[in-house]
C-alpha cells in the first residue's frame, strides 16, 4: 500500500516550498524589474544596491498583501506540480525495486516457499485435471488470480503447480492450444488479460518460462496497478483483491475502501 502520510506530507513540502519561492522570491523581483521599467531615473538617484533592496522591501509592505497573495499562489502550482512528479517518480521507483526482489527470487524458493499473499499455484489455465479435458472455466480462475495481485501488492502465479507444490508442467495445457508451446500459451494468456481486464494491465504483466524435471512451468510475475483494476464480466465489472493466500472479489463499499487506503484514484 502507498504511504498516504508520508505522500501528503512531501506534496505540502513541496507546495509550501512554492509559496515561499513565489512570495519571497518572485515578488520582491518582480517589484524591481516594474520599477526598473517604469521608473528609471531612480537608479539614477540611488545606488544600484539600494535601489534593489528597497524594491525588494516594499514586497513586503502591508499595502502589498493582496499582491503577496498572488505571488503565494503562483508558487503553489508549480509546488504542487513538483510534488505529484516526485510521487510519481517514487512510485514507479518503488515498483522497480519490488520487481526486482520479486525477479531475484528463484522458482524452486517460490515453490519451496508455499502459496501466500503474493505467491499462487494453479495446475493449469485451460486442462482439467479432475475431468480430463480442457475446461475454459478455468481461465475465469486464472484471470481473477492476476486481478487480485494488481489490486494489492503484486506477486507471482504459478501455473503447472499444484497446491501441494508439485510439478505438473504445460503439456496438457499447450495440447488445447492452436499453437502447442510456450508462445501460444503466453498469447493466450495476453489475450485473456487484455479481454478482461484491459490493455493497461499488460504493462504490468510479464510471463517467464521455466523448466524443472523437464516439464514447463509459466510463472506470471504481476506488479500493482497504480489505479484500480475491474474484470470485466459481460456487462458487469469486478474488483478482486489478494487477501492471504486467497483472492476474493470485493462489493462497492469494501472496493471503495480498499481503493481508499491504497491511496489511488479510479
């Protein structure tokens, strides 16, 4: 979750750093530039020192307050602008570094490791292992699982594992695809993201392939969504979060709720 404390507190830094910019230096300077251009013979008068620190003064008369106001709001804007930036950049620099502890972690630690909050097995995408053919309801699964990452923390699928952590590989899953390896498997599984929970997400989505025992295993390696992602089923959309080692859908109220304390904007 982002540190909504800590991001307001930088963005008022940054807004009040504006304001004193703006009212402590703009205005005073912009005080001796009018004076300069419309009132040229008192440089003529006074030293050029003088003439510029008693401009610069005169910023700060009582008289000049509303103008002081002004100069403060000018500054804010482009405090304020400077502040979302760094958000932003922190953001995405946060992203980086937990894409790369997530990269830096092998597949055989996952395994070893268990499902949890940002670790999920499947079997398959497509195969059912319990009717022994393929079964499109399971992608339904599969899609709801990287939804849940995007609107949490991120984390990893593994699919051709079981629950138990056992190998099962992609033979059966490659088997019902037009295009029977890793490539059909990973277009396949692109499609599916890009169908239901939008082309934004790609982005955020990259598939690894890995082998172990000579069977294949996908590992999804999903990062969390800046902005709130819905499946979208039929004419009806769907938030779904990752909470433990599951993934639920939340209603309006607790979608709400989450999005809140997220601190991200739909």
């Amino acid at each position: 979750m982002n540190n909504l404390p800590g991001t307001r507190k930088v963005m008022g830094l940054h807004i009040l750093a504006g304001i004193l910019f703006g009212v402590l230096i703009l205005h005073p300077l912009t005080m001796v530039i009018y004076w300069f251009e419309f009132h040229p013979s008192s440089v003529l008068h006074n030293s050029l020192w003088t003439f510029v620190s008693s401009r610069m003064l005169m910023a700060f008369h009582p008289k000049m307050l509303p103008m002081t106001g002004m100069f403060a709001l000018l500054g804010a804007l482009p405090g304020l602008g400077s502040g979302l930036y760094y958000k932003v950049i922190l953001s995405q620099q946060k992203q980086v570094t937990q894409l790369e502890q997530e990269l830096n972690r092998t597949l055989a630690s996952l395994i070893e490791a268990g499902e949890g909050p940002n670790v999920e097995f499947k079997s398959s995408m497509r195969w059912d292992y319990r009717q022994s053919k393929k079964n499109k309801a399971l992608e339904m699964v599969i899609i709801k699982t990287i939804a849940g990452f995007l609107n949490n923390s991120g984390g990893s699928l593994l699919i051709g594992v079981d629950d138990t952590g056992a190998i099962l590989g992609l033979e059966l899953d490659f088997s019902t695809l037009k295009r029977k390896d890793a490539d059909g498997f990973e277009q396949m599984l692109m499609g599916m993201i890009r169908e239901r929970l939008g082309g934004d997400s790609c982005t955020l989505i990259h598939v690894l392939f890995h082998s172990i025992n000579n069977k294949d295993v996908c590992r999804v390696l999903v990062e969390p969504s800046p902005t709130p992602v819905y499946l979208k089923q039929g004419s009806s959309s769907h938030y779904y979060v990752r909470t433990g080692s599951s993934t639920r859908e939340l209603d309006v109220p607790e979608a709400l709720a989450h999005i809140k304390r997220r601190g991200i904007l739909d």
